[in-house]
C-alpha cells in the first residue's frame, strides 16, 4: 500500500482549480468546500455545498472535482458529499473572491 502523500491543504490547493462556470471564481474562494476528509488508503471524501440547491451545473463541478484530484500521487477514491446545510451565501467567500466581484 502506497503512503498517502498529500494534506488536506493540498487537497483544497488543488480544488482552486475548479471554477463555478456561472460565477468564474473558484470553489474554495467561493465557499463552496467545506470540508476534506482524507482515508489511510488515499480515498478522499469532500463535503461541499453549491450556490444554489438547484445548480443545474452541479454535475459538472462534481465531475471536475474528482478530476482536478485524479493526478495526486496515492490518490484513491474521490467521492463528493452534497450538503445543503450550513446553505452557502456570499459571507463565505475569501476576500479575494469578495474583491474579484466587486464586493466590498
């Protein structure tokens, strides 16, 4: 078995690869992750929200998750958990992204 070699930290650096197409910011700058959980074997689960319960681009950022953490060395599994409570608003947002759009 192949020791896992990446942190939560990187797990979320590379979520910053992930855009909400509608918005064009990223999902961690957005928000939208909340959290990661990484198993012994490298199986990773993320716990994330989107915009709006009906995201009809949902599937896409799901897809382009496991696919922005397919290349980590030791990765296994990539699962998304969906979550609709705490439900997102733009107060979670980083200041980068607060900026990016005009909000101050």
């Amino acid at each position: 078995m192949t020791a896992v070699t990446f942190s939560r930290e990187d797990v979320r650096e590379g979520l910053k690869s992930v855009y909400d197409p509608e918005i064009g910011i990223n999902i961690v700058d957005l928000g939208l992750v909340y959290d990661c959980d990484i198993a012994e074997n490298g199986d990773v689960l993320v716990t994330m929200t989107l915009t709006s319960i009906g995201c009809p681009l949902g599937p896409v950022i799901v897809q382009e998750v496991q696919h922005a953490l397919k290349d980590f060395e030791g990765i296994g599994e990539v699962d998304v958990k969906l979550v609709w409570s705490p439900a997102w608003s733009p107060a979670m947002m980083s200041e980068d992204a607060k900026d990016e759009l005009g909000m101050w």
